[in-house]
C-alpha cells in the first residue's frame, strides 16, 4: 500500500510541473505573439547649441554615426524600435562635454523582446570622441579630433580621420578607410583589422588575437617595420620597407594572416 501511495504522489508531483512549464511556454508565446504586434518605431530629433570639445559614448547595442556638422552646437537624431518597451537614449550636456547614452528596459532579464536604435550625431569637425558600445557598431567619420573606442562585441568603423586613433574591439572588426592620421593604435580580440591611409602614418600599432590584419600605406613611402606572428602568411611589401625611417609600422597577430601593401598607383 505504502507503494501506491508514493506513485500517486509522484504522479501528482509530475503533473504540477508539467502544468507550470506549460503555463510559462504559453505565457512565453503570447508575450512574443504580442510583442509582434505592437512593434512600434519613433524618430526623435534635437539639436543642442553647445561649443561642445568632446563626446563620449556609452550606447549599448545601439548602432551609432557620428559626421561633421556645423560648428557651435551637436545634432542628435535618433532611431528607435521597440516591441514591449522603447528604448531609452540620454543625452547630457555638461560643460563642453556631450555624452549620449543608450538602455534597453527589458521585461524579462533574460529575453530581449525587441529593441533596437540608431543615433546619428552631427558634430562639430574638430571634436574628440570616445567610449564606445557593448554589442553595437560605431561608425566615426570626417573628423580631425582624436578618436578613442572600445566596443565589446560590435564593428568599428573610421574613415576620413586625422587626429589619434585608438580602438580596441573583443569580439568585431575594426576598419579604417581614407586615415591621415599620424598615430594609429588598433586591436581585436577576435574579428579582422583592416586599415587604407590616405597620408602616410608615423606610428602605426596593429593587433589580432584571432583574426587577419591589412594594411595598405600610400605608394612611394617608407616604414620601419616590426612584424610579430603565430600562425598564418605574412606579406609584407618590400617596397616599403625602410630601416631607417622614422615612420613605425608594428604589427602582432596570434593566429591570422597580415597582409601589407601599398595602394595602387
């Protein structure tokens, strides 16, 4: 009897749990269901007059722009997409400092149901820029201040740039087009480096942990090089190559190909 007793138990135990998971699979199903439907998209648009010398970044999985605007004040336009809770972007304006900021107010901590944004910022030409995303992408573009990233699992990408870069990416890529700056430190954890100068560098330090390195210099100068490498081909153009220069070039990869060429013509 005793063993009855305990099957009955068990089978009471079995279909008290069975129930639950069941109830959290349909509440789990209605809220996407729901979340689908009142899929909601807003375009917010402010301009800030502000002699603003830096910006700094701390956005998120948000996809960011930032382009020259006109001098004396900051353009911030931003995209957002949302299902169950819009996405929250702060800008704050302290001194000549502008930081831009962006969270996802999620329902569950562990489910993301929807959330997404795209700022674009319109900046004075001669600002610096720093911070970075944690799984967004930063796209930095036609600046002459100098630009310092980091972001945890998104792209970087820089085109158009004179003053100092530094940028560091885990789990991205890193591209530069168009630089004419005259130092020029990148690394990645794990993604690609790729960087085209338009002007020749003094200093350049790249580095991959898992990934390819390509850097194209201009046509006709010369570099002291220092290549550091694990696995993987390594091309380094002798043409320019140059012991005695001032002008640096050090490249380090773990596992990866490098790959350094000048540009064509």
């Amino acid at each position: 009897m005793g063993w009855g007793r305990g099957t009955v138990g068990g089978h009471r135990a079995w279909r008290i749990t069975g129930t639950l998971a069941m109830a959290l699979t349909m509440a789990f199903g209605a809220v996407q269901t729901w979340g689908l439907v009142v899929q909601q998209e807003r375009v917010y648009y402010r301009a800030y007059p502000v002699a603003a010398t830096r910006v700094h970044l701390d956005t998120g999985t948000a996809a960011v722009r930032i382009r020259p605007g006109q001098p004396g004040r900051v353009v911030v336009t931003q995209r957002l997409d949302w299902t169950v809770r819009r996405p929250r972007v702060e800008t704050l304006v302290v001194g000549d400092v502008v930081t831009v900021r962006m969270r996802c107010n999620q329902v569950l901590p562990v489910v993301e149901l929807g959330c997404g944004a795209q700022i674009e910022l319109e900046v004075p030409a001669g600002i610096s820029v720093d911070g970075g995303a944690s799984s967004g992408s930063v796209d930095v573009g036609g600046l002459s201040g100098d630009v310092r990233l980091d972001a945890s699992s998104g792209a970087i990408e820089l085109s158009g740039l004179s003053g100092q870069v530094y940028a560091r990416t885990t789990s991205g890529m890193v591209k530069g087009t168009g630089l004419t700056s005259g130092r020029v430190d990148v690394n990645a954890t794990s993604g690609a480096v790729e960087l085209d100068f338009a002007r020749p560098p003094h200093v350049v330090s790249v580095g991959a942990t898992s990934g390819s390195v390509s850097v194209t210099l201009p046509h006709g100068s010369g570099y002291s090089f220092a290549v550091d490498h694990g696995s993987g081909d390594v091309h380094v153009d002798t043409g320019l190559s140059d012991p005695a220069s001032p002008d640096t070039v050090q490249v380090s990869t773990t596992s990866g190909a490098v790959n350094v060429v000048p540009a064509e013509g």
